[in-house]
C-alpha cells in the first residue's frame, strides 16, 4: 500500500509544473443533451470527426448506430448539431 503512495508522488512530481493528472472526466459539451452526452464515450476521443468520416463513407445513421450499439435517432441527433452532412 506505501509502494502505490510512493509510485503516485513520483508521477505528480514528474507532471509539468509537479500538479496532479487530469482524471479524465469527459468535458461536458453544451450543445448536447444528457442522453447524447452519455453516449458521446462510444465514438471514441473525436466523436464529431468520426461521424464525418463514416457519413464520408455512405453509411446511414442506422448502420452507424448499429455498428456503435446506439440508438440512430442519437446518430441523427449529432448529425443535425454538428451539421455533418449524412443521411
């Protein structure tokens, strides 16, 4: 139990300016609603990019959503706020 005490002080204090590391909390983004923002993680760290790469590719918001294991109304949802061209 020291030795994990031990192995954190030395990771903050190797951080620039010896702060701690961000926990990795998703920022909250306004523009959405709670329901898309709990299914914002399965996209990946660039959600909006991925979304324009695979309307870039033709798929459809069903075919997106069902690759990704959420609703498409969702996928149709981010499309219209992002103002990705799809479907």
């Amino acid at each position: 139990m020291n030795d994990l005490y031990n192995r954190q002080d030395i990771i903050r204090k190797l951080v620039p300016g010896g702060h701690r590391l961000r926990a990795g909390i998703p920022s909250i983004r306004e523009e959405l609603t709670p329901e898309l923002q709990k299914y914002l993680h399965v996209l990946g760290p660039t959600p909006k990019r991925c979304l324009e790469t695979l309307a870039d590719l033709g798929l459809s918001d069903s075919e997106i959503g069902r690759y990704f294991g959420m609703p498409a109304v969702f996928i149709t949802q981010l499309h219209q706020i992002w103002r990705i061209d799809g479907e």
